[in-house]
C-alpha cells in the first residue's frame, strides 16, 4: 500500500510525483506510454512555469519567446516584443521525459507501459485495476491522465465535449526560416471563428496549428487548419505531412468538483486549462504541486479530508480562468476591433506579458483592460470605426 498512486505522466502527474516522492510519501506513478513519448502540443511553457518548479528546465528548451508577431487574417503583421523572456518552447516528448525523469530520482516509483482501467475508494483505501489485471493499492490517487481519461471522464463525470478542439502539426525547416522567428512565436487572429493560429519555432522545426472553442467550431477546425497552412506566408512552401487534432480541455463554469474521497484531479483531467489561450502545461505543473501538498498535508496530519484543495482551486484558479473566459468573449467575438486597438494601443499587450510571466493575475489584467475601456467609450468607438477598414 504506497501513500499515493499517480495515474498519467505528463506535467500534471509527473510535478505530482516529484513533489509527493521529495516530501518523502511512497509513491507510484504510472503512465500507460513508454517515455518519451509523443504528445499533440504546441510546447509553448510560459516564463511563470519557474514559480512551480524548483528544479531549471532549461536543458529542454528549444526557443525562447520574448514576444509575439501578431497577424490578422494572414496580414498586418504587428510585433510586439519585450526585454524579458515571456515563454518558452520545448518538444513534448523530451520535455515530458525530463520531467518523469526527475520524479524518479527523488524516489518516484515509476511503471511505463502500464493502462488503468478502473478505479475505487472504500474510504479507508483507493485501489486501481490495470490493463494486466494488477490491483495497486494507496491511502489517495492524483488523477492525471488527461482530458479523456479513466479518472476525470469516468469516475468524477467531467464532459470531455465541453472543450476547445485542436489541431496541430511539426514541420522540420530551414535554419534561415526560423532565424526569422528569433525570440518570438506567431499568434494569428481574424481567420479562426472563436480561436486563434500559431506558429512556435523549435531548434529545427515550427510547430503550427490552430483552436477554437469545439461548440462554435466542431469540425470545421480541419478546414481552418488547411486555410492557415496555405495562406501563411511562412508555411506556404513547406510540406505538412501529419497533423494530430487533439482537445483542449478549458474550464467550464459549472465543471465537476475536482475532490472525490480520497481521489482528487489535476491538469487536463480535471479541465484546468484556460480559456483564453488554452494553456494547460503551467496549470499542470501548478495543479500537479497543489495536489501533492493537499495530499502531503493529509499524510503528515493522519486525515483524509482534502477540501483544502477544492477550496484552493475556487479561490485562486477559478477566478483566472472566469477572467480568461470574459477575455476570450472580448478579443474572439470582435477580433478587428481588438486587433485595431492592439496594433495602435500595443502597451495593452505588454501589460499582458506580466500576466504570462506571472507579475499579475489574469483577474487584475482583464479589471483593468474593462476599466479602460469603460472609461474611455469615445476612444472605443474611434477605434471601432477605425477597426471597419480592416478586413472581413
Ligand atoms: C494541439 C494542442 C496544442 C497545445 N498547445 C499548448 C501550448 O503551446 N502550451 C500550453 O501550455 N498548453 C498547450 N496545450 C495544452 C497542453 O497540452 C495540456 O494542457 C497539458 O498536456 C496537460 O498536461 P497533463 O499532465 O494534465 O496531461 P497530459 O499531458 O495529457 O498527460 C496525461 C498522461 O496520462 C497518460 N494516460 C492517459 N490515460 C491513462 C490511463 N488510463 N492509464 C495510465 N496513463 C494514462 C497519457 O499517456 C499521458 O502521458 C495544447 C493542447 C493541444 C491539444
């Protein structure tokens, strides 16, 4: 009987399992891959990942990001470009891997290759069946085994179709093309109902792709997909051989609690990625550590009651994600009018490089974005004016 069982190894599950393993709790950690393993991701971690992790992830990253090359219906380019680091890019596969890496040397018991299939908790124990029949058995489980997993879908009942769908693709390229993306990303709005493109440069690939929220796009996202790729003026004479479409779990208003007895929820299984850009791999991390120290805490106090982190995730991650939602009302329902005050109000965006960096709160950022606007309704309707000579 381990203190913990982990199920799902990516940056949820495995933060989990670092965390619980450095605290000195057995733990065992399972993933139904072999690592390293594929994962449909752009592999954009913002810069506030450093406040999670007490270790330096930068032996895997491949690309820092210091701003972003903002296009507007495949035109109009705009960079706005800090003097700090915002972000940075890492290829799934060996970041994942460095990750699981790090919890095994702490203590981490890891098994790769292993599926679970079902899951119970008799109030004194939680115990999973694998795919070979093997029963594991511990004191809590940290559920972290994605957006459509046995923990979050069936045990705790989270909708999988309350998302925003996905599509993605690595193309290798020339090192001239991506000299041309030193220190940014591109983020293209306008051409994409209710979602955005991007295009993340790696060391010798660019990893392209776009999302929209699912109910207002199903699927059609293939046809935005191929619309972007032919129209960029980067991508158009590079050859996409695969794309993986994948979802995003982004958080909904009325989404399941993420404790259930001696089970609790982080990252993608619990939907805690947020609406706006669908960044889920800090909510990971973040989420991963959380769970660890609810569980650590019960462990170390000799009780099961893990309401703390109900409570920590409704006060301090709700908030965010409720702000991330209300920006994504503003900038996907009237993205020329947004993309006219960015391109001559470009310090709005600055502001919301702290936000990603982790100086202030999506919450603060979007009360003073309201703030602004409300104060000013002539500039807003000087800018909306403006806005109708842009593209349709
Ligand atoms: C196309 C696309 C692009 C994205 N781009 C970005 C981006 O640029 N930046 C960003 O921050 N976020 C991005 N995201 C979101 C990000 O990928 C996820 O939020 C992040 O991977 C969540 O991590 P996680 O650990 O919760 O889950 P995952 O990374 O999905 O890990 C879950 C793990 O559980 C394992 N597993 C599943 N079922 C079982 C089972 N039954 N038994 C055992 N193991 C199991 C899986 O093998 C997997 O390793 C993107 C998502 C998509 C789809």
């Amino acid at each position: 009987m381990y203190d913990a069982i982990v199920v799902g190894l990516g940056p949820a599950g495995s933060t989990a399992a670092y965390y619980l393993a450095s605290a000195g709790l057995s733990v065992l950690a399972v993933d139904k891959a072999r690592f390293p393993r594929y994962k449909s991701c752009g592999g954009c971690v913002s810069a506030k990942i450093a406040r999670v992790l007490d270790f330096d992830i930068s032996a895997t990253v491949e690309h820092t990001v210091s701003g972003i090359c903002f296009t507007y219906k495949h035109s109009r380019p705009v960079d706005i470009i800090s003097d700090k680091p915002i972000g940075f890019n890492v290829m799934r596969d060996s970041f994942d891997h460095f990750l699981v890496k790090k919890a095994e040397a702490v203590g981490a018991q890891i098994i790769q290759g292993l599926r679970v299939s079902a899951l119970s908790d008799d109030h004194a124990r939680v115990t999973v069946r694998c795919d070979d029949g093997r029963g594991l058995e511990a004191a809590f489980l940290i559920g972290a085994d994605g957006a459509s997993g046995v923990v979050g879908r069936d045990y705790f009942g989270f909708n999988p179709k309350e998302s925003a769908v996905s599509i993605t693709s690595e193309i290798p390229c020339e090192p001239s093309t991506l000299k041309r993306l030193d220190n940014k990303v591109i983020a293209e709005f306008g051409s994409i109902p209710f979602g955005y493109g991007w295009i993340f440069p790696k060391k010798e690939s660019l990893s392209i792709g776009v999302a929209a929220d699912t109910a207002r796009i199903g699927r059609d996202i293939k046809k935005y997909f191929n619309e972007f790729v032919s129209r960029h003026e980067l991508l158009k004479d590079l050859e996409i051989r695969g794309r993986d479409g994948w979802m995003v779990p982004t958080h909904y208003t009325d989404s399941p609690h993420t404790v259930k007895g001696r089970v609790l929820l982080a990252g993608d299984t619990g939907h805690l990625v947020d609406p706006f850009l669908g960044e889920g791999i800090y909510y990971a991390a973040l989420t991963g550590k959380a769970a660890a120290q609810a569980v650590i805490s019960c462990v170390r106090r000799g009780t099961s009651d893990l309401s703390n982190y109900q409570a920590w995730i409704e006060k301090e991650l709700y908030p965010e994600f409720k702000a991330a939602g209300k920006l994504s009302d503003l900038v996907y329902t009237h993205p020329r009018l947004w993309y006219n005050i960015l391109e001559k109000e470009p310090d709005i965006m600055r502001r919301f490089y702290d936000v990603i960096r982790g100086d202030e709160s999506l919450d603060s950022y979007y009360t003073w974005v309201h703030a602004s606007i409300k104060g000013k309704p002539l500039g807003l309707l000087r800018r909306w004016i403006e806005s109708r000579f842009l593209p349709t």
